[in-house]
C-alpha cells in the first residue's frame, strides 16, 4: 500500500434486488414472492447471502487500523484512495472502475451461488486474512486494459473494462452504419456490434462469436451481431481482432441509436452521421486477487495470441 499512514479504503457496497424492494416496494414483486413464483424465489436467499458477506468484509475491516470510507454514490473520486474494495459481483465492479485510475482494486463476490464474479478476487466465506495480505502486498494482482471511447471527437470514457454495445434504439429495428479500420471502409447491417478490450472477451463478444483473449492482452476485439448479408458475401469486419495503437470508427446510418458503456446503466444516444472512435487506452485497471492465468470455465475458451 502507498500510504505512510493510515490506508485509506473506499468501500462499494452494492443494493441487493431485495434490499431496494424493501425501499421502495414493488406490489407485483410481491406478490410473486408470495406465490413463491420461480421468477423470484432466489431474492431473499440472493439477499441473505449478500448480506452475510457485508458483515464478514466489515468484521475484517475493523479488525486493521484502516481509514473506510463507505462510498453511496455511483460517480466518486479514487484518487486519495490506497485500495478501492467492491462487493457484489462484476456489474459491481465494473460501475466502480469507471471512477478508478492507478488505485488498486479488490472486488469481493458477495453471492456465489447466483454470481459468476469473473473479476472478484475473493467471495463470500473466505476472507479471513484477505485484507491482511492485501496490505501486506501479498496478493496477487493483474493489470488489465481498458478502452477508450469518444463520439464525434468528445471523450465519453478511458475506463471500459468489458465492452460497448453499438445496436439500434430497437431491438427488432436494423443497425445501419459504416465500419473502418485501416484502409477498409465497409457499409454493414446487422443487430449492431460489440467491442472490447480482453477482459471482456469471455463474456458477450464470446456469446456473439468471438475468442477468448488472453486476459492481459492489450488487444481489442470487435464481433458483429448476426450480420445481414443476403447474397451470402461476408463482411471483411466482421471480426476483428485489433491491435495497440490501432483504432475502428462507427460512423451511424440510423437515427434512433444507441451506445452501451460496459452494461446497460451508462448509454448515449447516437445520431445519423456521429462517428464513434475506439481504441485501447492508456489508463489500465489493477485488479488484485486473480492472476493473469485465470480463464472462462468453459473447454472450448481457448486464447488465440
């Protein structure tokens, strides 16, 4: 840790499903947990576990001379900050990176029986002594790249983690637009595209069709969504794999589109004739508890590099 007095910790606790019925209640909610519909039966189980977690990270906490601040809204400031803790699951992760430059962060998986957690360096049940060692510089940890993003030449983020989803307004409407990268310029019609650094790769670019990366690459990886081709002639961009250095513009055909930064809670709308630029940024992430080894559980993951 870099501080010479007392470490300083923000804390990022995530809002379970149940936790903010009970805010602000739900009457259908309700009465689908009343009739114990399938659609619902986890959330107090999901709550509880959750929860469990929250008092066992405080419990640890308490136990070292550390300054925690508990952080309750979604846009704050990293710097000042030794270590950066969220619990939750990756969604959890991913809105607190945003905030984050050169502070190191620990994601906790705080309900591992329904979260995959990819990115969280500890779950629930094991952190005794975590903390311990993170202060102790005994973890492990990981510097992964991040992407860059910017619509007509204004920067929307450094900080993408996962991806960003280019679809129309309507998923049943087409995505119209013309791709580029290098000397290739390509008019497509598809259900959009997704692009992002490694990191993401074992999530929707995988489900889309793309590779699994390895998880420090500094490559980009870019996967058209069900691409419309009629004569049977595949687009040349359809899946890129792109470099450091290199960049793909998105220049929109449609009106009603729509721009996802690393999930469905920060969107822009983007216009006829706006032009997103994407390229790898400079500002990586530092995740601690996981090692650049770690890979998808699935057999066919497999890295192409």
């Amino acid at each position: 840790m870099r501080s010479r007095g007392r470490p300083r910790v923000a804390l990022i606790v995530k809002r379970s499903a149940w936790d903010r019925h009970q805010k602000n209640p739900s009457e259908r909610l309700q009465r689908l947990i009343d009739r114990r519909d399938p659609t619902a039966k986890n959330i107090r189980r999901t709550h509880d576990e959750h929860t469990a977690t929250v008092a066992e990270v405080t419990r640890e906490l308490r136990e070292l001379d550390l300054a925690v601040v508990r952080i309750r809204t979604r846009v704050f400031d990293a710097r000042g900050f030794d270590l950066v803790v969220t619990v939750g699951g990756d969604g959890t992760l991913l809105r607190a990176s945003h905030n984050v430059d050169e502070v190191p962060v620990l994601a906790i998986n705080s309900a591992p029986s329904s979260s995959v957690g990819f990115f969280c360096g500890a779950e629930a049940g094991a952190l005794l002594g975590v903390f311990a060692d993170v202060l102790a510089g005994k973890v492990g940890r990981v510097v992964l790249s991040r992407m860059q993003v910017r619509l007509n030449r204004t920067l929307l983020s450094r900080r993408v983690l996962n991806d960003v989803l280019f679809c129309h307004a309507s998923p049943a409407a087409t995505s119209r637009y013309i791709l580029a990268y290098g000397a290739i310029v390509e008019e497509q019609k598809s259900s959009g595209l997704w692009m992002g650094p490694a990191a993401g790769s074992t999530a929707a670019q995988r489900s889309a069709g793309g590779r699994v990366l390895p998880l420090t690459s500094e490559r980009l990886q870019l996967v058209v969504r069900e691409p419309y081709t009629p004569r049977g002639v595949r687009y040349r961009l359809e899946h890129l794999v792109i470099e450091p250095g290199e960049r793909v513009t998105v220049r929109a055909k449609s009106h009603e589109m729509r721009l996802y930064l690393d999930g469905p809670d920060q969107m822009v709308k983007v216009g006829l004739g706006d032009v997103i630029e994407l390229t790898r940024s400079r500002e990586p992430l530092t995740l601690l508890g996981i090692s650049a080894e770690r890979r998808w559980d699935r057999p066919d993951a497999k890295p192409i590099d």
